[in-house]
C-alpha cells in the first residue's frame, strides 16, 4: 500500500488526463463548400429578405410623423429696449434662472389617426459616453439611500457635505424643458398624459422609492445642481409619478446609443371629446417653457408628433439594410452561378484527377 508521504514524493507532472476532450479525440465535422451547397444559401437568403424588407418599409411608411425645431425659437416674455426678441437660447445662457417662454405656430398637413406620442429629440448629445453612461447609483435608485454613494457619480457626488439623490451626470442632465400642445380646432390644450412612457421593467424593477413620505425621506439629501427642484417635487399632482417613479426620470435615465436620439414624452389622452380618433389637420401652437441649455454644445431641440404601426415608429433603416443584403446575396449567387458553368470542371474530369496529373491552367 502506498503511504502518502511516496505520493507526494512522487515526480508531478503536467500530463493531461486520458479524456476525449483534454485530448482532442472528440468528433468532429468540418463543412465543404461546394457550389452544391454555398447557390442556394445565396438565393435562399436574398430571396427571403427582400420581402421581408419591403415588408419592413411599407410598415414604416404607414408611420406619420412631425418634426419641429424649437432651438432658436424667441422669447414671448423677454424684449429688448429696442423691441428686438430676445432667443431663449441666449436667453437662458445669460440667466439660467429667469424663466423664458417661447411659441411656434404650426400646420398639421394631415390627420394623424390612431395612437399618437409626443417626443422630444437632442442632436449632438454624446449619451453613450463611457463615463456619462456609468455615473449612477442603481442601489440609490432603487430607493437605498444612504450618505455614501457610488464613485462612479464624482464630481455630481456630493453638494457640500450632503450627498445628492439621483446622484451622477446622467440625471444631473436631465431633460426639463415643459412642452404644451394647443389646438386651433378645439380652441384648448391637446390632453397630454405624463404616465404610460417608461418601460415597465425599468419602473417595477429598476427604479424603486423610499418607503414612507418622499418629502421626509429625501429632506436629508441635496438636488442635483442643474435641477431646480427636488426629486419629490417632480410631479406634484401625482404621487404615483413622483420621486424615483418619476418616469421622466426613468426615460431620461435610459441613456442612447446615438448622438442623435428621440426620447419619449407624452402621450396624448385619446379618452376626451375631439381627440378619440388622433389629432385633425389644422393649425396648432407649441408652447415651451425654455429652460434646457443646448447651445454650449452645438445641439438641437425639436418637437416630434408621431403615430405608431405594427412594428412600432418610424425605422426605415431596418427595411432598407433587408433589401440591400438580399440584393447582395442574389447578385453573389448569379455571379457564382456564371463563374461555375463556365469554370468548373466536369465530374469525369475531377474523378481521372490524381497526385500525377499536371496543372493545365
């Protein structure tokens, strides 16, 4: 019997087990592209995608949508002397905390029928920075709070001594321009439901508040400095809207992958007299209370009224990308097709083919 002491006397080594696998004896199978094999894959796949591109684009198609630049849109309560508007875009660089308001009149060419959304888009807002995309605290929304938050949030971390709730540049830049739709038609607001555009998973399982009273579970902590309320104050007519479910807060909190993005703002509330059916050709007015600073960074602001389909908003993208591969892929597969019945040698020729045969080009 072998005591332990021969065992570990024993030389090691660095052997591997006796196993298939360590041992790459396990089977396997490598294809052999034939023209039998690589046409059809060709043809299958273009003939299948160009449908389903067209499909993509018709679906697309049937999308209305509405784009209105507000960027440089003038103020209607701040004049010069001289009786020269004043752009609320310059206005809001020289004093960030006076209010400034702004009105668009514009036309609806047609009906907007069905479901219709209001969006807010950015251009040349960078979102999917690495450090911007990582500056939270997700156990802080989540309704953990506590004095010592995440170091991801520096330098949007702390207000002195007091520690920020939502921490971080993400909601420190937060959307807080207040847009407002008036009907011509109706003579009234077009209704505008705040609730309804945040993902559900995102407001039942990633943003979660404080139990108790907002006001006292958050009277301990500092707003971010770019805010000019506090978290419990960002829907003051819903308590179900307020705090971390705010879902302002949570679309906003959603950051994009492209410079260019739309976020979702509102829906309008098709339960009320002269909006059942959607918005009616026709003159409206866009009133916005002016307070999100863009030109530091050369962006723009724009209003988007948009309708929805089977497959959701406009994306011609996708249909286009389907069409253009499939076309790629019937092109490859004739061009293969031609090189293969003019190229190719017969099977008697590549049967009589041994080591010995000379290379006759």
């Amino acid at each position: 019997m072998t005591s332990i002491s021969e065992i570990n006397s024993l030389p090691k080594t660095k052997k591997p087990s006796d196993s298939a696998f360590k041992q790459q004896r396990l089977p396997a199978w490598q294809p052999i592209l034939t023209a039998g094999t690589v046409l059809p894959t060709f043809f299958v796949i273009g003939i299948a995608f160009i449908p389903v591109g067209v499909g993509l684009l018709y679906f697309s198609d049937q999308v209305k949508e509405y784009i209105l630049d507000y960027t440089d849109c003038n103020s209607t309560n701040i004049i010069r002397g001289d009786g020269i508007p004043v752009k609320c875009a310059d206005a809001i660089a020289e004093d960030h905390s006076k209010p400034c308001y702004c009105q668009l009149s514009f036309t609806l060419p047609y009906d907007f029928n069905g479901k219709i959304y209001m969006y807010y888009g950015l251009t040349n807002f960078y979102q999917n920075h690495r450090r911007y995309v990582k500056s939270r605290d997700d156990n802080q929304l989540l309704g953990k709070l506590s004095n010592l938050v995440s170091t991801d949030c520096e330098p949007f971390a702390y207000d002195g001594e007091k520690a920020i709730v939502p921490c971080g540049a993400i909601a420190n830049s937060l959307f807080s321009d207040n847009l407002t739709l008036y009907s011509e038609r109706h003579k009234k607001d077009v209704p505008l439901l705040k609730t309804g555009i945040a993902w559900p998973s995102d407001k039942n399982i990633k943003f979660r508040n404080p139990e108790g009273n907002l006001k006292e579970a958050f009277q301990n902590f500092a707003k971010p400095k770019n805010w000019t309320k506090y978290i419990y104050q960002l829907d003051e007519e819903d308590e179900s809207n307020n705090g971390f479910q705010n879902e302002d807060l949570i679309v906003w909190m959603r950051t994009a992958a492209l410079p260019t993005f739309r976020k979702l703002y509102r829906r309008v509330n098709h339960t009320e007299n002269g909006f059942t059916e959607g918005l009616l050709a026709g003159n409206y007015t866009l009133t916005v209370n002016y307070t999100y600073p863009v030109s530091a960074f050369d962006g723009r602001k724009r209003m988007i009224l948009s309708t929805t389909s089977l497959l959701g908003g406009k994306n011609p993208f996708l249909g286009i990308a389907y069409i253009v591969v499939g076309c790629i892929c019937l092109l490859l597969g004739i061009t293969l097709l031609i090189i293969h019945i003019k190229c190719s040698k017969s099977v008697t020729e590549m049967i009589n083919v041994t080591p010995n045969t000379p290379y006759q080009e």
